[in-house]
C-alpha cells in the first residue's frame, strides 16, 4: 500500500541530494505556481488505476549544437567520380570542361582535354552538368519549403519528429518531379545538421483515463479510414 508521507521523505531527500546547495527563502509566486502543479501531477499518479510512461523524441533548434557528429559528413560533389561515357570526371572539372567549350572551338578543347574524342561525348557532359544544376536547385527548395514548415510547426508549438521531414521532404519532391528522392536517413542527418536541430527526449506520463481517451481516438480513426476507401473512387 502506498504510503504519502513515505513518498515525500523519500522525494525530500532527492531533493537535497541534487540541489544540496539550495536554502530555504520566502516562497515567490513562481514557487507557489510549481508546487500547485506538482501538486495536481502528484495526485494524479496517486488515484491513477493504471500509468504508463511514453518517451518521445521530437525535434527543436539547438543554439549550442554540435557539429562533432560521427555520421555526419559534408556531402561534396567534387570527391564524386562521374562516369561518362567509360570516362571519370570530378563534377567541377565537368563544370570547367562546359565553361570552356562556351568561349571555345571543339579542336581547342581537345587539345586541353585529351580525353574528350567526340562532340556527342561533350554533348552528354553538358547534359549532365545541367540536370546535376536542376537537381541542386530543386534539392534546394525541398530543404526550403521543409525548413519553413518546420519554422511554422515549431511556432505553433507542433511537436516535429523525423518521419515528418521526410513525409515533407518526399511530398516536396513529388510536386517539383524530382524523381527517385527518398530523403534517406543521410539526407534528414545532412538537413538537421544545416540548420542546428537536434533531438529532444520528453517524458511523458499517461494516467489510464489519458489511455481510454486514446482508445477512444484510434477507433475514430479506424472508423473514418474505413468511410474514407468508399469515397477515394469517386476523386480524381
């Protein structure tokens, strides 16, 4: 049987062991307004039938990020080998072959690069070098358009978790047709770490009143995926 008393001298002396430095001054209001809702937590776990602890792991800005992540790594282009043709080349030395052809003849070029035999060679080196540009750009407004609904979510205080950049990221995606992005798990890692967000882990208790709700919730949904199959034929 739980013992109230019991719980407060134990509670008292965790108090003391983790702030020993504390001294005892006239309570502020902050301090009433604590102990009020520590209070209403307390009774709660008191007359709960049943809890249950649920961790979450949401995300949020870090103004003191750090940058020593051992999966992450800088992505650069230029440490890539691009095959083309049989033949390797860096992406900036593909930019530089297409800058020079601009200003150039073709015989000028292959005399300053002595693999390039064909036009149709040249040819298929600007075409990459231009859908490499598209793609960039379009990888651009993906990490744009999830930074600011981010910014929103956070605003509204939404929690964000990982599935939900890439449930944004991926949608994103599709809209511009940039087929084949799947916002891997180096991407969302490459994301976070631009912009400084992190992991944040909440504790949260869940009393068995808290849990019928939830019940009450999945069986709302179950019910209205079940409505929703016999509408989605008639839409386009």
């Amino acid at each position: 049987m739980i013992n109230v008393n019991n719980i407060l001298y134990l509670f008292d002396n965790l108090v003391c062991r983790k702030y020993p430095s504390s001294s005892h001054t006239e309570p502020s209001s902050q301090d009433h307004e604590l102990a009020d809702q520590l209070f209403q937590l307390f009774d709660q776990l008191l007359n709960a039938a049943e809890l249950q602890v649920d961790n979450i792991v949401t995300l949020d800005f870090n103004t003191y990020y750090n940058d020593d992540d051992d999966e992450y790594q800088e992505e650069n282009m230029n440490t890539t080998s691009f095959n083309i043709d049989g033949i390797k080349y860096s992406y900036d030395t593909m930019c530089a072959i297409v800058e020079y052809s601009k200003s150039h003849t073709f015989s000028s070029l292959r005399n300053r690069y002595k693999r390039i035999k064909s036009k149709q060679h040249l040819h298929r080196i600007r075409q990459y070098v231009k859908d490499q540009g598209t793609k960039f750009h379009k990888l651009q407004r993906i990490d744009e358009f999830v930074y600011a609904e981010l910014i929103r979510a956070r605003e509204s205080y939404i929690p964000v978790h990982d599935f939900d950049i890439k449930r944004l990221a991926i949608a994103k995606a599709r809209e511009i047709n940039l087929n084949g992005f799947t916002a891997s798990h180096h991407w969302i890692l490459n994301f976070k770490h631009l912009h400084h967000i992190s992991s944040r882990k909440i504790t949260k208790l869940v009393t068995r009143h808290h849990l019928e709700d939830r019940d009450k919730i999945l069986n709302s949904a179950e019910n209205f995926v079940t409505t929703v199959k016999y509408m989605i034929p008639k839409y386009t």
